[in-house]
C-alpha cells in the first residue's frame, strides 16, 4: 500500500505532486511539504488518478474553486457530463464534483476520473440510498461497499456527512428552512427511521483506513448547515462543527487528508466569525465553502449573492470556493450556468488573494490596467479572465478591425473617452505623453498560476483525447483556443 500525501510529508519526503504544487504555486518546495505535513493543506490525488495535475488546497496558498457538475433523474447523459467537465476546466475549475444521482453512475464517474485533469470529488451517500431503495433501507455494510468502490476508480475526495449527530437533530427543530443538505437530510432520515447513531460517524474509523489505502481526501460535510440567513450560525451549525473538529483529529491519526465544509447562507458581517471559527475548532484544516449566499432574495442571481460572499470568506481565510451557478434553487445547471458561475467565482477567488496580498497576484490587473491604458485591444483581450466574452461584447457595436487599434469603444465614444482625453491633455503640457516607466511582466510574476491568465490552465498530457464506455467512444466538445 503507498503512503498517503500527509504520511509521507510527515516523513520528510517530498512527493512528485507536492513538486508539481511548488511549480503551479510559485513556492518553496519545504513550505508546501510542511504545510501538507501539518494538516493545514490537501492535495488530492487519488493513487488510481492517472490524468491528474496534482493542486493544493490550502490558506497559505491561491484560493481554489471547485464547480459541482453532475445529472439527475431528468438529464442522465454520459457524453453531455463530459462536455460539462470539459467546460468546468476549461473556465477555470481547481476541482470538479461529481454529484449524479441519476443513472450509468458508475460510467460517468469513471468517465469524468479519466478524463479529468484536476481532481475530482463525490458524495457517496447518493450513490448509497439509490442502491439501497430509500434511505432507511441504507445498511452499513452497503456504505462501506459503495465507499471503497468509489475510492477504487480514483475518486479523490468524498464528501461524508458523519458530523450529523443523532443528538444535533432536535437543533434543527426552530429552523425556517429545515436541513438542506441533500446528504444531511437522507442521514437525519436513517437515524430518525432506525433510532441509531448516523453510520457514517459509527464507521468512521474504517472508512478512514479505505481512504489511507487509496489516498482519498476527507471533505467533512456540514450536513446542518444554514439554508437560510435566519438560521446562519445557530446552535445546529455549530454543534455538528465541533464534530468535525474531532472527525478532523481523528482521520489526521489514521494517515488520512481533511478539508473541512462551510456553509451555506450567512450574512455578510458574520462570515469572518464563521472562517474563523472553524479553524479554531478544526485545527487550521482547510475550509471550503458554498458560497456563502448572503441574501436569499435573488433567485436566478446566485452566482452574484453568493460570489460576494465568497470573496469575503476568501480574504478570512477560506481555502476553496464552491461555485453556485445562476440555477441555484432553480435546476440542473447546463454548460452556459457553469461558465457563469466560474466566472463568479474566479473573480471572487482571485479578489480575494489580491486583497490577501498573496505574492504577485495583482500583477494580471496591473497587466490588463495598462494595456487599456494603451488601448491595446488585442492584449486587453487575451488578458481577459473570459477572453471569449470580452472580445465579444466589444464586437457588438465595433466590429470591424480597425477599431481594435481604435483609442475609444462605444462606452464613451471618440469625443468622451476619459482616458483618450487624459492622454491628449498631458501631450499638450510636456510636448508628448510619458511612456509607462515599468510593464508589468507576467512570464516573471511571483504569482500562483491561477492567478494568471488564462484561467484553466492545466497540464493535460495525461487525459486521453477520447474515451470509450460499454463500446461507445466519445470525444468531449473541444474549445477553439484549446
């Protein structure tokens, strides 16, 4: 059995991923082998992964997004996951969770591993209660059984929701919006139905020693989190925390990686108080959140409620994002939902490690800042977090290609361009404009690579250009700048 990341971190080696890491992090090797070594970064990376490009979440390092793609009972279709994938990745996602519940599960996970450049996450307890019929019928042996497939076909973290205790139910009581975690309402029904202790905390013991043979990644669920602003930071949220602290320590001493779940739906002057309350109570093991959303008025609009507060979990310390399309609350997002909601986050994870002062990651908006300065379209273009896009819309009303040379664009047009006139009043009192003294030089940024452009940029000599399932091959859509 091959040690696990932290295993061999505390043993003083340094792996092959954490050298990748040091590479996209722009940081000592030391430092990313000591932080993985201390439970204060993850790096997950499946043993069976062989497409991967290894990443590392942590606070100490550029804030990650993680983009939730996946079918349902209404849209179950193998190829149209994979354009999913392909779409995640190519916008910019750190990780990628599969969270199908529909049919041909095992197919699209293997699917979405194999042709996965970063890692990739799932929630077994969907897997669990379609296989077992309902949520009462649920056995542990079955748990342990879907568990340790998943960690087989190169699953690199799993979300488990043993935090929900039998005890934190009856917190749940006084709630305007109940338990909204999908794995947290199908546990809180199994122990109401059978009168036992949720089997994912009494197993826990065991599921952390598949983990340490597979080197699968802990993604502690908070199954009780707020679904609302009126429930945010109540005594259910906060109880089932204090269990993931323990859960915490105690996969730390089997060998076994942790990030720690946040939630959820909390107003903007609490969500410091929440990052910093969990890592008090779990040790610095790395948060990751959904969101949060910080108003609950906005449906259609999530991506932008629960990307402003994203950005205000990022600069307290949280270390990945989970991303929330425009269909939150809504439906099953499609390939244009993921772009958008990537696009959220990406600028909220990049705002947030600019306001951190992460090593070099405001030299990309001193980049863009002085090729708009300069007019310089093209570059403006290519500097673009959404390249695409941007080129797109200035199109619309220039088109043509003489405009992209042009020293205005239909915003202000010729005669009110406050840049164009800046420039024209300083030629007028010192006989010419002065040249910008120093162009920021991205090739040699301090920055972490995602904080430079372009987004989505992973090592993919390891994903295979086609793949073929039960005899059908298939070839996920491709972008033109690919």
């Amino acid at each position: 059995m091959s040690a696990t990341q932290i295993q061999r971190a505390r043993d003083g080696e340094i792996t092959a991923e954490m050298e990748r890491v040091a590479e996209r992090e722009n940081r000592n090797r030391e430092f990313v082998r000591e932080q993985v070594a201390a439970g204060q970064a993850v790096i997950p990376a499946n043993h069976g992964h062989e497409s991967l490009d290894p990443m590392i979440i942590g606070r100490a390092f550029s804030t990650k997004v993680n983009a939730n793609i996946g079918n349902s009972e209404e849209t179950s279709d193998i190829e149209g996951e994979l354009e999913k994938l392909h779409t995640a990745v190519h916008y910019g996602a750190d990780t990628v969770m599969d969270l199908s519940t529909g049919s041909d599960l095992d197919a699209i996970r293997e699917a979405n591993v194999e042709h996965s450049p970063v890692p990739v996450g799932t929630v077994p307890i969907y897997e669990v209660v379609k296989r077992a019929g309902s949520a009462a019928d649920i056995t542990h042996e079955l748990l342990l059984d879907v568990i340790e497939k998943q960690a087989e076909q190169g699953v690199d973290y799993m979300t488990i929701h043993a935090g929900v205790r039998m005890e934190h139910l009856p917190l749940t009581d006084s709630r305007k919006t109940g338990i909204v975690s999908r794995g947290g309402s199908i546990l809180a029904q199994w122990i109401e139905e059978n009168g036992m202790e949720n089997p994912l905390y009494t197993k826990f013991e065991e599921i952390c020693e598949i983990f340490a043979e597979h080197d699968v990644t802990f993604s502690l669920g908070d199954g009780l989190r707020p679904g609302s602003l009126a429930d945010a930071s109540d005594e259910a949220q906060f109880a089932e925390l204090e269990t993931l602290g323990e859960l915490t320590r105690t996969a730390w001493d089997h060998g076994v990686q942790v990030m720690v779940e946040g939630p959820g739906h909390v107003p903007m002057d609490e969500i410091r108080d929440n990052v910093e309350k969990q890592q008090e109570v779990c040790d610095g093991a790395p948060f990751y959140v959904l969101g949060p959303l910080v108003t609950d008025v906005a449906p259609g609009y999530d991506h932008i409620t629960s990307a402003i507060g994203a950005t205000e979990a990022g600069r307290a310390g949280a270390a990945m994002l989970c991303y929330v399309t425009p269909k939150e609350h809504l439906g099953l997002p499609e390939q244009e939902d993921v772009r958008d909601g990537l696009a959220a986050y990406r600028i909220a994870a990049h705002a947030a490690d600019v306001a951190n002062d992460l090593p070099g990651a405001r030299d990309w908006d001193d980049a863009l800042s002085e090729a708009r300065y300069a007019f310089d379209w093209t570059e403006q273009f290519d500097l673009a977090l959404d390249p695409e896009r941007a080129k797109s819309f200035h199109d619309q009303t220039l088109p043509g290609d003489n405009y992209k040379e042009a020293r205005f664009c239909s915003m202000c047009g010729v005669d009110f361009c406050s840049m164009r006139i800046d420039q024209d009043a300083r030629d007028v009192a010192d006989g010419e404009m002065d040249v910008i003294d120093e162009e920021t030089d991205l090739t040699n940024s301090s920055a972490a690579e995602v904080n430079l452009p372009p987004v989505g940029t992973h090592d993919t000599s390891g994903v295979p250009e086609t793949i073929e399932i039960d005899g059908v091959t298939f070839t996920p859509e491709r972008h033109a700048d690919d």
